[in-house]
C-alpha cells in the first residue's frame, strides 16, 4: 500500500524559513516526478517546485530564489526548503507523486504552512 508522509509544515513570521519533508513507501515503480503544490481557500491548487528522476527542477516564479527542492537520499524523501518566506506564502502544502507511463498520481494529506506578516 502505497503512502506518502509530510512533515514540517507551522507558523512563522515573515522573513523566516521552514523545511517540509514528503517521504513515499509503498511505491513499486519509478516516481517519475515528485512535487510541491500548495493551495489557499478558494484558488486552484498550484505548482510550488518539482524534481524529476533525472533531477531536473522546476519552481513557480513566485518561488524562485527563495525555495530549493532536493532529494535526501538519506531520509529517502523529497524536502522543500522555504527561505524568506511571506505572508503570501500562507497555504496548504501537499506532496505529489507522479508516474508518466502509464499515467498516475498520488497526493498526501497536506501539511499547513502560516507566515504572519
């Protein structure tokens, strides 16, 4: 049974950071894709910051600079490490996981993230 764990989502106040963890079991084929999306109330879930198997990343310009996806292949999970975060920053964030052939997803349950401005 496949599960995806997140971790390191609270409150901060602007300028600070926070480090969110997504840690996959479970999972018997190649995770092409793992993301960050986050959601407020009201809006369409977006895409924060992806990294592919190659390592290739991606990142929304409204991250650039201040977030950095990796792999820990420690850990075996994908972190998002948040510098400088704002107030815009307030959401739900959730881990997802992506297989291209044949297609499929997965998502966690989301980890809150606050930043009091």
């Amino acid at each position: 049974q496949v599960h995806i764990e997140e971790s390191g989502g609270g409150l901060v106040e602007a300028g600070e950071s926070l480090r969110l963890s997504c840690r996959p079991s479970g999972f018997k084929f190649v995770m092409d894709v793992i993301g960050w999306y986050r959601q407020v109330p009201g809006k369409a879930r977006e895409l924060v910051a992806s990294i592919n198997i190659d390592g290739d990343t991606g990142y929304a310009d409204s991250v650039k600079g201040r977030f950095t996806i990796y792999k820990d292949n420690d850990k075996k999970a994908v972190d998002l490490q948040m510098n400088g975060l704002k107030s815009e920053d307030t959401a739900v964030y959730y881990c997802n996981i992506r297989r291209n052939q044949p297609w499929a997803e997965y998502w966690g349950q989301g980890t809150q993230v606050t930043v009091s401005s």
